[in-house]
C-alpha cells in the first residue's frame, strides 16, 4: 500500500516545508507594512524631559539646567 500517492514520508514532510514558508512570508509581510514602534515604549519626549535627564546624568551643570529650562519655558 502506498502512503500519500507514491511520496511517501517525502511527502509528508514537503508539505510541512511548504506551510512553513507561507506562514514566515505571511509574518515577514505583517512585519514590514506595519509602523515601526519604539522599543523602549515611552513613546515621544519633550525636550525638558531630555534637559532633566541630561541634568540627573550629570552631563550639565545646576546653572545650565536652570538657563536652558526656562529658554524652553518662554
């Protein structure tokens, strides 16, 4: 008796190949229309959220801080 119309496990095992590369096609097309997302999931930061960090970093001085927050603040 032969199994899967003379195939075999050959058969078999192409059909699963087969289904695999239509579902990685699938995801690899979901992938590239949808919007590219932030990692971090903060979303958008303003720029006093950037000059606190800065600030909390130790990247800027006190009085540098305070000048440019109120430059952003006008």
């Amino acid at each position: 008796m032969m199994w899967g119309n003379g195939y075999g496990m050959l058969g078999g095992l192409m059909m699963i190949v087969f289904w695999g590369v239509i579902i990685a096609l699938v995801v690899l097309a979901v992938k590239w229309v949808s919007p590219n997302r932030p990692d971090d999931g903060r979303g958008k930061r303003d720029a006093l959220d950037i000059l606190r960090e800065r600030f909390a970093a130790g990247e800027i001085e006190e009085e540098e801080f305070e000048r440019r927050k109120k430059s952003l603040e006008k």
